[in-house]
C-alpha cells in the first residue's frame, strides 16, 4: 500500500510538473506582450514628462507614478487571486494596460501632466500583475523546476525588448504634432493581445502537499532571515535597475543624443534584463542561489563604473546592457529565495507582499531619480549604486555563512 500510495504521488507531481511547463509557456508569451508596456512607459514618459513638467526635477513623476502603481497594485493583485484565481487577477492586470494606453494618448493630445501620471499609474498596475506572473508559473510546480520556470516566464521579456522599443520607434512620429500619441495607442492594443492570450490561463493541478490548512501568519513568515535577506536582495536589484533606467533616457538627451540612439540603448538594456532568462534557472540549480544573486549585484555595479568613466552613446548603451543583465541575475535570484521559503497556501500573500516591498521601494527612489539629475547629474545618479549593492551583497554573504554554519552543526554534534 505504501509503494502504491508513493507511487501515486509521483504521479500526480509529475502531472503537475507538465502543466505548470505549459501554463510556464502561456505565461512568457504574455510577459512578450507585458513587457512592451513597461519598454514603451520607460522610453516615452521622462522625455516627455520634461516637456509637460512644471520644473526639471518633476519630469520623471510620470514613471514614478508607473513604479506607484506597481507598488498600489501588488496586493489587490494578489488578494484577487487568492479568492478568484490566477485569470482574474491578470485579466485585471491586462485591462489597466490597455486604459493605461488610451489615457497617455489623450494625454499627450491635450497636453496634460496630471493626466499623463495617471495613465501610467494604471500602467503600473498592468505591470504589477505581469510581475506575478514569474510565481504563478511555479505553482505546483516540485522545489527543483521552480527556477526554471521563473527563468522561462521572464525570458518572454527578450520579445518585450524587441517589441516596446520598436513600437516606439515606428510609431513616435505618425501623428506629427503629437509624439507619443500614436505609441500609447499601439501600447493599449498590445495590452489587448495580452488579454487574449491570459484568458487561456489555467492553474496546474493541485498536489497532495498542498493543504489549505496549516498556513503561517505573514508577520510570522516575514520575520525570517531567509526572507528579509531575499526581500533586500530582490528590492536592491531591481530598485537600482529602476533608478538608473528611469534617468538614462533623460539623460542621453540631455548629452545631446537623438531619440533613436535612446531607443536602441533602450533595447539592449531590454534585451539584456530577459535573455539570460534561456539558463538563468539552470545556474541557480547548478550553481546556487546566492553566488547567482551575487554576480547580479557585482553587474549592477560594473555597470555603474561604465556609466561614470564617460558619456558617449557606447557608455550610455554598455552600462545600461550590464544594468539589465545584472537585473536578471538578481532579481530572479531572488524571486527563487521567495518561492522556496514559503508554503503552497501561503503563496499569493507571500509573492504579493514582497512585491509590495520591492515596488514601494522602487517608488521613492524613482521620484528621487529626477531630483537626483537634476540637482547632480548623471553622476550622482549612478553614486547611489554603490552604497545600497554593499548593503545587499553583506545581506547575502551572511545569509549563505548562517546556512553553511546550520547544515554543519549537526554533524560536528554527532563527532
């Protein structure tokens, strides 16, 4: 009996595994389209947003108020799913990129700031809900494959570097004395398509592990090491990819850059924060999570020092291709500390908290960006990095010695 029972249960993890992997592919097709979202807000808003902005140091309040929505989106996003389900929630999620879309475009047609913000804070909330997406590909999924799996949905994003750039590009002048306009629109029915493909979203089945009994309190969760290490690891990374990014285009016109220059520096800092994503899991397997997290973070800062050895185009784009790879390796480092250290009920209130962590961050140091370049340069702006990388390197390197130190206790207490 207990062969037949063990056997059963292989069976059904195994079941499993294979719709997570399907419901994994759906998930990077929709992070393809997702990502153009964030790749058309991240090129457009600053430098637009100088023009509209009452002063210099407001004109990155609109992608401010992207990285706010994230932050007000996660937990509605999440809540969501816990009582509705996975499709609800991302349904939401794709609806707000679509207003998000027509709003920046009515935006840009009557001139207005305010309106401008509040496009791309429902942007935000589309993307907060495509951040889920890289956990809701590990559900039911076994301890070994969840990596992976986060690797593949994010790897959608390689489309999303070629997409968001290019739509930007081929459509920035089609209503002349509007730029933008006709970009906000081709972003909201990119939204549209993503829509389309989400509807197909199902979750895996469940496996016997995953009681709805025996869930922790959050306060109880957070309180762990593992996860205050993961939470500064995951908001250290991506809080500086943001920091930078949201003044680099800003920036490169301010060097005296054309807009195509931006855009294809653009694209390649895109191309770079997804296309690790082919072995990324692989090498968290392999590897580690902590040395993978690690050379993210020591990627982020060599792409500080690129920034502050010059100015030229091929600085611009050099920095900001090791930025997106440093991002990669970190931030889904860290997304996999997360999915390990939690229970399968306690997924959605774990995944969206920490994603309220990391966005809420993000928020100030995105508002701070433009005061930042305003007030000290380009310069100032990449400073920043040092400082808060230390912080998360020591955060991990004490991480990795406390797991060494437990897992040698007990055979030095059996010596």
């Amino acid at each position: 009996m207990e062969r037949a029972v063990t056997g059963a249960s292989f069976s059904d993890q195994d079941a499993s595994d294979r719709a997570s992997k399907r419901l994994a592919l759906r998930l990077s097709a929709a992070a393809a389209l997702a990502g153009a979202n964030a790749s058309v807000v991240y090129a457009t808003a600053s430098i637009i947003g100088a023009s509209m902005a009452p002063s210099a140091g407001f004109a990155t309040l609109p992608l401010t108020s992207f990285v706010i929505g994230m932050a007000c989106g996660t937990l509605p996003i999440g809540a969501v799913a816990r009582r509705f389900g996975r499709r609800p929630a991302l349904l939401i999620g794709g609806f707000s990129g679509a207003v998000c879309g027509v709003t920046a475009s009515i935006a840009t047609l009557i001139w207005s700031f305010p309106l401008l913000c509040a496009a791309t804070f429902c942007g935000g909330v589309y993307a907060a809900a495509s951040q889920s997406y890289r956990f809701a590909a590990a559900d039911g999924a076994s301890p070994r494959l969840q990596p992976k799996l986060i690797s593949w949905v994010l790897a959608g994003g390689v489309l999303a570097g070629i997409i968001g750039p290019q739509l930007v590009q081929h459509t920035m002048d089609l209503w002349p004395q509007h730029l933008f306009a006709a970009t906000y629109l081709g972003q909201a029915v990119v939204a549209i398509l993503a829509m389309l493909v989400l509807s197909g979203v199902k979750s895996p089945p469940p496996v016997a592990t995953a009681s709805t009994e025996g869930a922790r309190p959050l306060g109880e969760i957070v309180g762990q090491g593992r996860f205050v290490v993961a939470a500064i690891c995951g908001t250290v990374s991506y809080g500086l990819m943001n920091l930078v990014m949201t003044s680099a285009p800003l920036a490169m016109k301010m060097c005296g850059l054309s807009l195509s220059q931006s855009n294809l520096g653009l694209q390649w800092h895109v191309l770079a924060m997804y296309a690790p994503s082919f072995i990324t899991g692989s090498l968290i397997v392999r590897f580690g999570v902590h040395r993978v997290v690690a050379l993210g973070l020591l990627l982020e800062i060599a792409a500080a020092v690129i920034d502050l050895s010059g100015q030229s185009v091929w600085h611009f784009w050099a920095g900001l291709t090791a930025l997106g790879l440093g991002w990669n390796f970190g931030f889904i480092g860290a997304s996999a500390m997360i999915v390990a250290l939690h229970r399968p009920q306690e997924r959605t209130k774990v995944q969206s908290f920490n994603d309220f962590i990391i966005f809420g961050t993000m928020a100030v140091g995105s508002f701070s960006s433009g005061q930042m370049l305003a007030g000290g340069g380009w310069g100032l702006v990449n400073s920043i990095v040092f400082p808060l990388a230390a912080v998360a390197l020591t955060s991990l390197f004490w991480s990795r010695a406390s797991a060494q130190a437990a897992q040698a206790a007990p055979v030095r207490g059996n010596g």
